[in-house]
C-alpha cells in the first residue's frame, strides 16, 4: 500500500522545511510513502530548497496557476507515482501531520473514499471571528447544497482513495474544496470527516485578499458545481417559479374576465403569457441540461477507464 503526501507550494522556502520534516516516516498498513511537491510557479527558492530536502519528487508549473491547479497537477502525479492514498496537505504547516494517520484509515479500513480533516475552528487563535463565523456559515451552506456531512468544508488536509482520485476533475480556477465535495456526492464517492488539530500560523493566507472575495468566489464556486451536478433540479426551479407566477395571474385575469371586467386587466393577460411561455422555455432547458448531463457521466465514466489504463502501461513501462 503506497501513500502519497502532495504538497502545493507557491513562494514557500521558509515554511516548506518545516513541513516536510513534520511528516511521518512510517504508518501502519502502509508500506511506502513518497513526498510530492508541486511548485505553482513560485519565483523564491522553493524548488532548490525542495530538492534539498530530498523529496521524492518535484513538478512544476511554470507559472503561477493557482491552488486549484496545482492540486489537479499533483493528483495526477501522485496517481502516476502508483499512489493507492493521496493525502494533501498545505505548505505553511496549518494542519498538525500527525493527524494524516487518522485520515487515512477510513480508507484504509475501506470506510470511505474521500476524508477531511475537520479543524477546530473555533479554537483557532489566529482566526479572526468573522472568519470563524464565515467559516463556519459556508460549511453549513455546503452541507445543505452538497447533501453532505462535511463539518469543515474549507479544509484543504484531505486524503484520496485511488478510485476516487481517478473520478475528480477540477473545474474551478480558485480552489478544489468546494467543487470536489459536491462532485464527490454526485459520484456516489462515500465522504468522512476526523477530527484534526493545526499548528501556530507561520504566514498569512495568501489564497484569498479580503473576506468579501472569498465569499463571492465560495457562492459562485456552489452555485455553478450544482448547475453542473444537479441541472434539472436548479432549472425545472426556475421553471417551475415561472409557471406557478404565470398561473396565478392568468387566474386572476380569468376571475375579473368572467365577472365581466376582463377588458380593464389585458395586462394580466400578457404577463401571465409572457411567465408561461418562460416557464416552458426554461422548463425545456432543464430536460436539455439533464441529458447534457448523463452524456457527461459517460463522458466521465470514459476518462476514468482511459486514466486507469493509461496508469497502468505507464506503471508496466517503468518496472
């Protein structure tokens, strides 16, 4: 059984030490584990003082990407390294190694597919309390729209079953936490979550500038994984909203019409058509967007096939 830890780096060559030392040598029932940093363009010695720390390997992406591709990047790496768990974890040590243990075993225990870590972060000094508030806020807003009992939805310390790590794609440009959870769902991928403890902050967070990005890119980032996931249930909404409000006036005008004052509520006529003809429109778009989507599962069903046959060559070319 082979673990591999993935680390996204970007301008870490004074934390990036710190973390790697911290990470376990052996756990029980795995047989090898192997360190993966991947450098998301960094322009600081990140990559010399990787290699100094005799990581077993190093990607790069040339240029600043982002977490969310630099995550991607690294599963993919990780799944050619013939990783059977992928843990990932930040580069500024937040989250306390000794926990990675306790992630990994629902999946070694074969209890789950995808598990996170669940930070106290109540807890947590160096978190102001309106980030405490949103934190918290968006992790239940993520339960209700992923269906989910994710506790602590941000959490970047994750472990991967190789099966599950084959089935995710990455389509936000922002951050991989959110779009993977309500895809994982989706997948009929089992998700748990352990609790986990973090260490003092060595630097600030640079994934977001100010609360108000964060909050708009979270809200966005949920509301285009459940159009993706969930399209017929977000349109036929819309639709449905239309049809009942063209209804209802069409009803109103019918009831003055047939009282013999129909000719001084025409307006409610041609309201009431408008949101009817709507409603239908949109209605039809959410039967469209459903079979989009079942022509996506294949698509995904696919390229979960090709992935694993094509890991599995690569693994025979290098023996």
């Amino acid at each position: 059984m082979k673990l591999v830890i993935q680390i996204p780096c970007y301008n870490e060559e004074k934390s990036l030490p710190v973390t790697v030392n911290d990470l376990p040598k052996e756990i029980e029932g795995i047989d090898e584990i192997e360190i993966l940093v991947i450098d998301d363009g960094s322009v600081d010695k990140t990559v010399e003082v990787a290699k100094g720390l005799k990581v077993d390997s190093i990607i790069s992406l040339g240029v600043n990407k982002g977490l969310a591709k630099a995550f991607s990047a690294g599963i993919n790496k990780a799944l050619d390294m013939g990783a059977d768990i992928i843990v990932n974890t930040d580069a500024d040590n937040q989250y306390n190694a000794k926990y990675i243990k306790e992630l990994i075993k629902p999946i070694l225990e074969h209890k789950a597919d995808i598990v996170i870590g669940t930070r106290p972060v109540s807890k947590i000094k160096h978190f102001s309390f309106l980030k405490k508030v949103l934190q918290k806020l968006g992790s239940q807003v993520m339960r209700l729209v992923s269906k989910t009992d994710v506790k602590d939805a941000p959490s970047g310390f994750r472990a991967f079953s190789r099966n599950a790590a084959l089935q995710l794609n990455v389509f936000d440009n922002y951050t991989y936490t959110l779009d993977t959870i309500i895809q994982a769902k989706a997948k009929g991928l089992v998700t748990e979550c352990v609790e986990v403890d973090v260490n003092p902050e060595l630097r600030k967070s640079r994934l977001f500038k100010n609360m108000f990005q964060y909050i708009r890119r979270s809200i966005f980032t949920m509301l285009r994984m459940f159009i993706i996931y969930r399209p017929f249930r977000f349109f036929i909404s819309f639709g449905s909203l239309f049809l009942f409000s063209g209804l209802i006036v069409g009803a109103r005008f019918l009831y003055y019409f047939l009282n013999g004052g129909g000719q001084g509520h025409v307006q409610s006529l041609i309201l009431a058509a408008i949101l009817l003809i709507t409603g239908v429109q949109v209605s039809l778009i959410a039967v469209l967007s459903e079979l989009i989507s079942i022509n996506r599962k294949l698509i995904e069903d696919v390229q979960r096939m090709v992935k694993s046959a094509g890991l599995k060559n690569y693994s025979e070319d290098i023996k």
